[in-house]
C-alpha cells in the first residue's frame, strides 16, 4: 500500500522537473524529500525518474504509475467531497485572485449578495499566478484567476494541465498604460517602447513563468538590465508609486474612473508589440462550482467588461 502523501510528493517533482524546486513548494528540504522518494520508488520497485542537467524527467514506468496516482488522488478527492457534510446556511468561498482593482471591485459588489446573518467562510487571497495555482492544488483555495501575458500562454496552460486542472477563459485584453498626469508622457498621442526608455516601470516583484526556457529567461534578464524597475508586491504600493512619482508607469488592466481621478492618474492605450494579458479561472476537475463561485465569477466578468 503506498503511501499517499508520498504519492502527492511525486506528482509534485513531476511538475516542476526539479526536487529542490518541489522540496521548496512543498515546504520541505530536499533530502526530506529524496529520502520520501526513494521510499516511495522502493515501494513501487523501480525508478520513478531519470535525473539530468535539467532537472529530473519521468521513467517509462514512472511515467505510468504518476498517471494512475493522479487519477487515484483525484477519486479520493471526488469521494471526500461527495461524503462532506452540507452545513445548512453555510457560505463558503475560498478564492486567489491576481493583484488588480477589477478584482477587488468584484468582491466589494460579491458581498452586497453576502447573508451576514448566516454562518461564512469567506478567503479573498491577492498573489501571484504560480501561488494561486499551487493554492487551488493543495486546497488551500477552491477556486484562482491568474492572469499571465498572453505570450506566456502555452507555458501556464502546459502547468495547469500538468497538475489535473481544469480552465475558463474569463478575459483577455491590451495592457493599458497608467502614469501620473505629471508625467513626461502625458501628453502624447501615441506610446511607443522609445517613449518609455527615460522613465522607470512598477512591475510585479514575484511574477513567475514555469516551464519558461533559459533562453529566454535571459533574454529578459538582459532586457532588465537595459531598463529601470522597481519590483512591488503590494497593490496599493504601486499607486502610491504612481501618484508621488512621475517618472513611473505601470501596465495593467483599466481601472475604474474614480480611481484614477483620486490618485490624479492618466490611462493610455500603447503601440507595443506582445502587451495583452489573458485571465483565466482554474479549479480542480473534480470540484464542482457552488453558489458563491459562480455569483463571484460573474461579478468579475462585470468589472472587466
């Protein structure tokens, strides 16, 4: 009989090609973690992965058994959730978001339908792409959004579907530009990469591509090094930023009329070559959507009309 963390361990190697990178979404050391592999590989009777310079990939035989323990763990999680208890009156909502107004916007209107008479379990998490992944893996939440450039694409769906989830296109549009209306760039009509070269970007401190290659991670690490930048984990951080530095911009998705007038911003479309986003909905394929997911996903299709 194996042991079923371990179980959740392998599958967990499997998607990042990399133990020190698992041992570390896991929470674990390494050798905690190569010591539980080869228990588990010592079960089974044979290597579960090869390793090499880029990490480690699946055997043969390993390849078979991590799609049996997958489809396993997904029964088990289908039976748990088929034997939970319905608590009468009970609201329950657990969701990752990205860091954008439109979001919080969604929640604000989301609990205007909120019985604050009945009992609740409501958890409104702002993070990165790859957290919200990991979150509605480990369960922490049922639901995530994740938005991702739209080259990016191939390399976030190919992670979702590696780790048994499922997607719905929510959304997908052009960044738009905002900068205060002190900037240098204000004024003008159209917004090229030239027009930016002098002023510094507010990205996103722990922005995350998996499976991108190295090749292209030095590209833009190069590009990087030819660019200003301040790395920010906080939303509103990033519009005090905005506000008190006019030498900042941001891309992001619009943002509504009333926040742009307090914080005394501008929006601007830019001709920029790979400056769309794409926001998806993910959960499990064995969770099915209740109530509150369902009434919040629309709230959030509203806000990014």
């Amino acid at each position: 009989m194996y042991n079923l963390i371990h179980l959740k361990y392998a599958l967990e190697i499997e998607s990042t090609g990399s133990i020190s990178k698992a041992a570390k979404n896991l929470y674990m050391t390494q050798p905690q973690l190569s010591r539980a592999l080869k228990e588990l590989e010592d079960s089974v009777g044979a290597a579960l992965f090869n390793r090499t310079a880029k990490g480690v990939i699946p055997t043969e035989k390993g390849a078979d058994f991590l799609s049996g323990a997958r489809s396993v763990l997904s029964k088990l999680e289908e039976m748990e959730m088929g034997l939970k208890p319905t608590v009468l009156g009970k609201q329950d909502f657990l969701v990752s978001v990205p860091r954008a107004g439109c979001y919080s916007y969604a929640f604000d209107a989301f609990l205007e339908d909120i019985d604050f008479d009945l009992n609740m379990n409501l958890t409104y998490r702002e993070t990165n792409a790859v957290r919200a992944i990991k979150n509605v893996c480990d369960r922490v939440n049922d639901i995530a959004f994740i938005r991702y450039r739209t080259e990016h694409e191939n390399y976030f769906l190919r992670e979702i579907e590696d780790r048994g989830l499922v997607y719905e296109v929510i959304h997908s549009a052009p960044f738009i530009l905002l900068t205060s209306q002190n900037s240098p760039i204000a004024n003008l009509k159209t917004i090229t990469s030239q027009s930016l070269e002098n002023l510094c970007e507010i990205i996103e401190g722990d922005y995350i591509v998996p499976y991108l290659p190295i090749a292209e991670v030095r590209r833009t690490l190069e590009f990087d090094a030819k660019r200003k930048t301040i790395a920010v984990f906080d939303r509103d951080t990033r519009t005090r930023i905005l506000r008190s530095c006019p030498e900042t911009y941001m891309f992001t998705s619009p943002v509504s009329n009333a926040h742009i007038e307090k914080n005394h911003l501008i929006e601007r479309y830019c001709d920029i070559p790979n400056n769309s986003y794409c926001d998806i909905l993910i959960y499990r394929r064995s969770y099915k959507l209740n109530h509150y997911d369902k009434k919040f996903v629309q709230k959030v299709q509203e806000n990014l009309k």
